[in-house]
C-alpha cells in the first residue's frame, strides 16, 4: 500500500512542476543568456576544440564545459526558447532526482517538509529556466550528495571517484563547483582508511585528463596570469555578507535582486495591503535556515566528527542532515577564507542541503502545535508571495531591473512586426531602450531576428522599435518609430 506521504510528494512534486513551467513560459532572455548560445554556435564552428569559455564574475575566464553543452543542444536547436526548454527538463530532472532523495535518505515527515520548501522555492523556480552555467548545477549536486552518502553508508572508496568525476562537472561548468575541491580532500583525509591511495591517484588523474583543456589554457595560453590577480586582490567576504545571501536563497526575499527599488511596490500591486502579513510570515523561512545551520554546528561540536552512522545517532540526525551540513559550512567558509564576492548563484552549489537543514528543524517543531502552524503559514505565504509575483511580471512582460523583457513579451513585438512587414521585404530591427536595467538591445534584435533569416532579393525596411518601462502602469510597452 502507497503510504501517504508519498502520494503527497508526488502531489508536491506535480504542484513544483506546474510552478516552474508557469514560470517558463515567460523566461527572461537578455545578455548572458544570448552570449551562452551565441558561444555554443561559435564552439560548434571550432569543433569543440576551445579551452575556455565565457568570463566569470570575478574575472577568470570560466571552464568550457558550459559551452560545450550549449554547443550540442545547438544541434537540436539554437532557438532561445528551445534551448531554455532544454535547461527546464534538466531542472526539473534535478527537482525529481531530489525528492527521491528527501523519500529515500529521511523520515518521512522530514521529507515532506524539505520537499514543500524546495517545490515553493522563489530562487529554485526562477533559476529552473535560465540559460545560465550555474543553473546546471543542482542535478550534478544531487549526484553529490548521493554518491557521499554511498560512500559513508556502504564504506566503497570506490565512490570518491565518482565524487571527484561530479565535482570536476559542477567546476567546469561554473566557479563555485571549485569549492567542491577542498571538500574532496577533507573527505579524502576523514575516509583515508577506505579511500586507498590507488583509489586517491585515479581520482587525480580522472581530475587532470577532465581539465586537460583548461589547464592548456591557464598554463599555455596565459590564463594563469587572471589566477594570479584574482588571488592578489584584497579580501571582501565578510560572514554577514555571505549569511545575508543565504538567507536571500532560501526565502522570497531573493525577489529583491529582480526587482530592487520596486519591491515593494509589487508586493502592493500583487497582494494588497496583505503584504503586510504574508511577507513577515514568509520570513520564517529565514529563522528555519539559521537554525538549522545552528544545530548542525552544535551537533559538530558535540560530536567533534564531520560524520556519524550509528543507529541511535541517525534516528535523530539522518546521515543526510550531516552531508547538508557539511557541505555548507565547508563551501561557506572556502569563500570566506579566499574572499570571493558571493552573489546568491553561488549558493547554487549547495543545492539541496538547504532545503534538508531547512526541513530538520521544522520536523524537530512539528509536534508542537503553534510552532506548525506557523511553519505552515510561513510556506503558505511564501508560495503566495511567489505566484503572484509571478503573474505580475508575466503581466508586466518582464522587469527592468534584473529580469528585463520576458520572451514572452519580444514574441510579441516579434509578432506584431512581421504581420505588417509588407510583400518582398524583411525588417531590419534598430531596437531603444528607454528604461535602466539590465536590457542589451542585441539579445532584443537576436530574439526577433531568430528563424527568419532575409532571402535574397527581399528588401530590408528599418524597423524602429522603442522599449520602454511605465513606472505608472508598472508594465513594458513598445512603439514603432520613423
């Protein structure tokens, strides 16, 4: 008999799933999204003989894995909305791949908590379709997490490779997956006694005939030299900093990157004067991630062990809880120690112990009466919050500051123009933006360029199209111009 807390993941894993595909229908393609595509096109033409690819955040030219994905789905399709659909099945694959994880690894109550938390996770729906290199980490971090704890549970040295073979996906793929590396070796110090030294030395060969590229890079072409002043630059990574960003990851408050200075005022247009109640409540979330953190450290003090598998600790501290924690507080602090800046996708990486931390404590309150009914209240008014957030940005066509104009909204100036394009001529787009943001006139023009190449002998006719916000109607609008 199907017990009902699985029936109830599978509810919470379809009620996810139709979340993130709303989502999706309106994704946002701007710069980086159309630079991805662009660069998989150009790797293509190289035959996927390149040794690095796009340049991250701090200033280092990134691994080329991510390009070399996006040059294979290139194969498929170059379509923005192709390649987005593409990213989304794969998340939405990780979403499966965790709950699985939550059912098999936790009490079962445990397990529900932590899947309702992640199915109404504002920065999980968001990042679920997003051409992006680091919205490709959460299934590769599943497989972490799973492979670590076959290696606690079963004793098989054999599974650090299989870690060391994830690690070097989730690092090529982006910056942060390198803070896999540090934690490898302090794996490989704690398990020293089942991770045998041929075992060790295959991990390390299988790590430098997988960066072979990128070590021809960094040695031979001179990237190096960016290494080298990356790790001369005066650390700026304050605890407080990086906690604010973990807190941002796990609670609506992670809508502030999209929309700043208009927060507010789309709490107002979405739920009303109501936003003085659902927003305080969804800050619980915040209380449940912090302390789980806490107790996990407190559990490591007392222990004075990163891991336990006796059966009178588990009953209590799931060997699951214990990877959670210790893959946060590993990452976290090899990002305070290097004094990497650390916007919110880098927490990515850590995908999904939050939720596990998140879910331990409310499972350690549930039998008490208020404190689950505000545990409740607190995820209610988080998907609350979130959906109707997300009808106003669908209804808005996007948001200048972060998101700027949704697919959505460009098939639509997309579809005006070329129903009055006149017989024999094509449109040559001269795109405006009139709002700040982070807009690109180029990822515009590519989006509304994209299958409909001019045939010879066709006629362009300049087509000038002027986007603007309305602070007013808090809405995009377009115009054509002479």
């Amino acid at each position: 008999m199907v017990k009902k807390e699985t029936i109830g993941l599978w509810v919470l894993f379809l009620g996810a799933c139709a979340i993130r595909f709303f989502q999706f229908t309106f994704f946002e393609f701007k710069h980086d999204e159309k630079l991805g595509i662009i660069a998989g096109l150009a790797a293509q033409k190289a035959h996927f003989f390149i040794s690095h690819a796009l340049p991250s955040s701090v200033g280092i030219q990134n691994p080329p894995l991510f390009v070399w994905f996006l040059g294979v789905v290139g194969y498929l399709t170059a379509d923005p909305w192709g390649v987005t659909c593409i990213v989304f099945i794969l998340n939405i694959a990780a979403l499966l791949l965790a709950f699985r994880y939550f059912l098999r690894t936790l009490p079962r109550t445990f397990a529900v908590i932590a899947a309702t938390l992640l199915a109404f996770s504002p920065s999980f729906v968001f990042y679920s379709s997003k051409i992006w290199a680091q919205c490709l980490l959460p299934l590769p971090m599943v497989m972490f997490h799973i492979l670590l704890l076959y290696l606690i549970t079963k004793k098989n040295g054999w599974y650090f490779v299989g870690l060391t073979i994830v690690a070097c996906c989730a690092s090529q793929l982006h910056m942060s997956g390198f803070y896999l590396f540090p934690v490898l070796l302090i794996i490989a110090l704690i398990f020293r006694t089942i991770i045998r030294l041929r075992v060790f030395l295959s991990a390390c060969a299988i790590t430098i005939l997988l960066f072979s590229p990128y070590l021809y890079y960094l040695i031979v072409q001179g990237g190096g030299t960016d290494v080298v002043t990356f790790m001369q630059t005066g650390k700026n990574t304050m605890f407080l900093s990086v906690l604010s960003k973990h807190l941002q990851v796990v609670s609506f408050d992670f809508l502030r990157i999209y929309l700043a200075d208009d927060f507010n005022t789309v709490l107002s247009r979405s739920v009303g004067n109501f936003k003085y109640v659902l927003y305080p409540l969804s800050c619980g979330l915040m209380l449940l991630y912090v302390s789980g953190v806490v107790a996990y450290v407190l559990w490591l003090i007392q222990k004075r062990r990163f891991f336990d598998v006796s059966p009178m600790v588990t009953a209590r501290f799931p060997v699951a809880f214990q990877i959670a924690g210790f893959l946060s507080v590993c990452v976290t602090s090899a990002y305070i120690v290097t004094g990497i800046r650390v916007p919110v996708h880098y927490l990515i990486v850590l995908f999904p112990s939050q939720f596990i931390l998140m879910g331990f404590i409310a499972n350690r309150l549930w039998r008490f009466f208020i404190a689950r009914v505000l545990i409740m209240l607190s995820i209610f008014s988080t998907a609350v919050l979130l959906i109707t957030t997300l009808i106003f940005i669908r209804q808005a066509g996007g948001h200048p500051y972060e998101y700027g104009p949704s697919y959505r909204f460009l098939l639509q100036i997309k579809n005006a123009v070329y129903a009055n394009v006149p017989r024999g001529s094509c449109p040559e787009f001269q795109v405006v933006f009139t709002s700040k943001g982070k807009t690109d006139s180029d990822a515009v023009r590519e989006a509304l360029e994209y299958g409909h190449s001019c045939p010879s002998g066709y006629t362009k006719v300049p087509e000038h199209i002027v986007i603007s916000w309305n602070k007013e109607r808090m809405a995009y609008e377009y115009n054509f111009t002479q």
